[in-house]
C-alpha cells in the first residue's frame, strides 16, 4: 500500500508525540482556569477525567505514550554521533529527563488502581503545597520541561509546512501564554487553598480521614517511585552499553571512505549514515529536518556503480520517489543511506540550505520537465533614464516599475520569478495546466498596461516621458529546479523556451511594438487568429521562423484575450 510506505518510525513518533501533546494543552488549559477561581478549576477537572480517563481514549493515551518513550530511546540508541543543533539536543536531553520527573509524579497517578482514591485539585494542593513543599518545584519542572520538549518537536514537524510562516507568531504566543497561564493558574489556585486549609470546617467537609495517603500508603508509593526511577536508568545505562557495543562491532566490521566533491576523504566505520560522517567531521551538508528523512535536501548523487549501495529503506524509497528521482538509483538520501563499501558522492544541494528556503522553493520533482508560458518584460530607456537623474531616483522608478509589473503577474496566477535589472522574468503554469498557463499570462499582458499607465500618471510631473515596455512571451517544456551558489539559490526555469521568451522581448524594439507573443501560447489561450496581426518572425538560434502575434499597445490585450 503505497501511503503506508512512507510511514517509518519518526511518522509514529510524531503522531504518538502530537496525542501527547493534546493532552498537555488540554491539562494546561485546566491549570489555567485557577486563574478564574480554583472552583472554575476544580470543575474543569471532571470533564478532564471524563475524557482521559474514558477507557479507549486511555488506551490510546498510554499506548502512545510508551511507544513515544521506547522509539525516543530507539532513536538513542541509533545515533551514530551528536553534532547536532542546539534545540535538537535540548529536545533530545529534555525528553529523557521527562521520565525521571514523571516517576516522581507517580504516586498522585497511581493512588486511583491501588488505593481507588482521584487527586482532585484540593489534595494535590494539600500535597504539594503544605505536606511536602519541595514537590510543587518538581510540578513545575515537569509542566516546563514536557511543554518545552513538545513544542520543539512540533516546531520540527511544522517548520517545513508552507503555512507555518503565516501560522507561527499565533503558534509562539499560544506556546509562551499557555504554560504561563497554567503556573499562575497553579499558583492561584494553590493560595485558595492554602487559606481555605486553615478553616477546619473546609478540612472535614475536603479532607476526610481515607482521602489522603496513609504514612504506609505513601510508603509504598515511595518505594515504586524510587524503583521506577532506578529501573529507568538502568534503561538508559543498557542503552548505552549497547552503543559502545554497537561501536566495538563496527570497528571490527572495518571502516570505510568516503569521498566529497571536492576531494576530501573521510574514514568512518561501516554503518555510519553519510550524512553522520559529514557532521561527524564537521564537514557542512544540508540538512533541514535533521535526518527525519523528512525534507530530502541532504541528497546525495553517487559517483560509480549505485549497485553496491543497501536498498533504500521504503521510507527513503518514498522520499525519493516524491521528489521524483525515485527512479534514478544514484540519488539517495545522506541520511538514511549507510554505505557498506567506500564511495564518492557529491550534494545535490547547498549546505546553507535553510527551511525558510526549502518553503519558498516550489515543490516540483527535481530537474523535471514541464509545460511553462514564460513571458519577458522590459523597461524601455532606463538607461537614459539614469544619465539624467540622481541614482537613488533612476533605483526609485525601476522598483516602482518592477512592483507594477509582479503585481499585475501575480493578480493573473503567475509569478515574477527573477528581476534582473530593469526586466522581470515571468513564469505560468507553476500550479495549472498549459491552457490556464496561456490564458493567465495573457490576462497578465492587460494588468501590466493598466498598472504601468497608473504609474505614468502618478508620476507624470516627475518624468520627461512616460515610462514604455516591451514583452515576449513564449510556452513550451523547460526544466524546473534550483539554480545557484551557496545561500543564493533561486529557483527557475531553463530552456529553449524562456530563451524564445527572452528573444521576443528583444524583438519588440525592433518590430515597434509593445508585446509579441507566439503562436503556440495565441492558440493554447484560444485567441482566434484576427485578435492580433500574425507574422513569422526569426529568433536568434533558431533555424525555422517562429509564428507570432504583433500587439502593438499592451492594454488591447485584455481586450482580446476576453
Ligand atoms: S536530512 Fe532531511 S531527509 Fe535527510
């Protein structure tokens, strides 16, 4: 079943993390309520036990939470080494000091199987606030340190999603506001309490003799605390262990070499991911999501036989195949792939690569081929434009000019992919088919003239002649992907195509007109064949005329391309 194939052991992770995290919003925004009253509180409880304690959703509940905890201890155990970002490791260290403080957390969670008795509000006040002081700061640890763990691995999850510039600032207030509304809420609740404690009334009618720990029921919830936490870091020595064992192992399986672009060769024991050994010895290597086999932009292009390389696992095989080199066995994941023999690799992509860049690229399969309206606009005369002014004034009209331009593009579902001095490179058909393509870079056509004719008039006092354009446009199949050196990485189109574009842009100031457009995009839009003048012109590079449409003032293209 092909969704299951991507489904590997980070996708259960996040999902068992995401109900975990469900759990502790809703207990925050209990907490929370104190601050309206510890009645509000105490109320809200009963539907948080309602739920929680529902026995499916506690099913699900502590199933997620021990699977949780053993693949964060299986991740453990599989690091080869930990180079890894600050948030990563704090994530990592957090999450296995969570158990330790939920051990001591024990004894609250396990009075209601052994001794059939719920902590309300009211007794884990008397708790932890009067009986034993020392515990609310463990309280407060615990909420921190969970809220915190949660919160990076949802940022890890979400960062790579294109909504989550949009979303973020709500996301960062919801996860400063929330825990600081649940300590206040704590505290608030806990002052109540203090002083409803000292009215003996309040005591006979909340705390009655069997509603609390007995000296020997506390005893015995010491003694599973303290076996818990003991168990606990046995686990985590055995983990340990079996690393240095693992170690041991692969050194005596032997040590291999891997060899970088640009010569370097690392020696690292058979086993290692590539991209380990690239952080290993700190050599820079793109890595977005951290090695979650999530983001593909540690991608690597084996040099040689891919044949001597293990199967790519089927969550690397998914990965793969969603950027559309799947086919291609040479291209593997630096992440996932853990090379058996020496090899030589080069990246495909730059290791400043950053998840902001990763969300503006356009998700299209690496190096594809497909149907793309590229269309060329021109500023006329900007160079005498800048003999005659100051240069911050000739910068100020080329923005304004580019700004009326991508506007216009955008409004049309297109988008202005580069600007290169005073001209603007268009493209159509990123989200749509040829048809659409076409018939939204001929909106496009009209929009500019409308925009450029505001710009004139606005600036009609500053300017000695009106600001005048040129456009080509042209269909065909380029190739899309990234193009570029280190952080300056655009993405782009390439091909015979945008260079016809490119051309007929030029041969607008020759033939006196405004706009020509080819044949192929004319008939894709359904613009019939007497909207505009058809001639054969020829293209430089090109040995055959090509078929366009002369429009001699821009703004009658909205005219006929409706
Ligand atoms: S680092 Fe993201 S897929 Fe390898």
């Amino acid at each position: 079943m092909r969704p299951l194939r991507g489904i590997g052991v980070r996708q259960v992770r996040i999902t068992c993390g995401l109900i975990l995290f469900s759990y502790l919003l809703w207990h925050f925004t209990n907490h929370a309520l104190g601050n309206i009253s510890f009645e509000v509180m105490e109320a809200g409880l009963q539907y948080h036990f309602m739920f929680w304690r529902n026995p499916v959703v506690e099913t699900v509940f502590y199933t997620a939470a021990i699977v949780h905890w053993m693949l964060g201890l299986w991740a453990l155990y599989e690091r080869r080494q930990f180079r890894y970002p600050l948030p990563e490791i704090t994530q990592l260290v957090l999450g296995l000091s969570i158990p330790f403080l939920i051990v001591v957390h024990l004894g609250s969670r396990l009075q209601a199987p052994l001794f059939d008795r719920d902590l309300d509000y009211a007794h884990s006040f008397v708790a932890y606030w009067i009986s034993r002081p020392y515990m609310r700061w463990v309280q407060f640890a615990l909420l921190t340190v969970a809220w915190t763990h949660g919160c990076i691995g949802l940022y890890f999850w979400l960062r790579l999603k294109r909504s989550f510039p949009a979303v973020a600032p709500y996301l960062l207030a919801v996860a400063v506001l929330l825990p600081t509304l649940a300590l206040l809420g704590l505290i608030q609740g806990a002052r109540e309490v203090v002083a409803l404690y000292a009215t003996p009334e309040w005591r006979d009618a909340n705390l009655s003799p069997g509603s609390t720990a007995s000296p020997a029921e506390r005893a015995v919830l010491d003694t599973i605390e303290l076996y818990a936490a003991v168990a606990y870091a046995g686990v985590l020595a055995l983990i340990l262990g079996a690393r240095a064992v693992r170690l041991l192992g692969e050194r005596h399986g032997g040590i291999i070499s891997l060899k970088y672009p640009d010569g370097r060769v690392v020696r690292v024991p058979r086993g290692t991911s590539v991209l380990e050994a690239s952080l290993r010895n700190r050599i820079p290597h793109a890595s977005v999501c951290g090695g979650r086999a999530r983001c593909s932009t540690c991608r690597i292009r084996i040099v040689g036989d891919p044949r001597v390389l293990p199967e790519p696992s089927s969550r690397e095989a998914f990965v793969l195949e969603r950027v559309g080199v799947g086919a291609d066995p040479s291209i593997r994941l630096a992440c996932q792939l853990r090379p058996q023999s020496d090899i030589a690799f080069y990246p495909l992509f730059p290791p400043q690569m950053t998840a902001d860049m990763l969300r503006r690229s356009v998700r299209f399969r690496a190096d594809e081929e497909r149907y793309l309206v590229s269309m060329f606009i021109d500023m006329r005369r900007s160079t005498s434009m800048a003999e005659k002014r100051l240069p911050f004034d000739t910068m100020f009209f080329i923005n304004r000019f580019v700004a009326a331009v991508a506007g216009a593009v955008e409004e049309a579902g297109g988008k202005a992919n580069q600007f290169v001095g005073d001209g603007v490179l268009a493209l159509f058909g990123l989200a749509c088919g040829p048809e659409l393509a076409c018939r939204g870079a001929l909106d496009a056509i009209g929009r500019i003239a409308v925009n450029i004719d505001r710009l004139n008039t606005e600036f009609a006092h500053d300017l000695t002649e009106p600001i005048r354009f040129g456009i080509g446009v042209h269909g065909g199949e380029v190739v899309v992907g990234d193009v570029g050196y280190k952080e300056h990485v655009v993405f782009t189109a390439l091909g015979d195509a945008v260079n016809v574009a490119a051309r007929l842009q030029d041969l607008t100031k020759e033939l006196g007109c405004e706009v020509l457009i080819s044949e192929e995009v004319c008939r894709r839009a359904g613009l019939t064949s007497d909207a505009a003048s058809a001639q054969e012109v020829t293209v430089r590079g090109r040995s055959v005329p090509l078929g366009v449409r002369r429009v001699e003032r821009a703004r009658s293209v909205s005219a006929v391309s409706a």
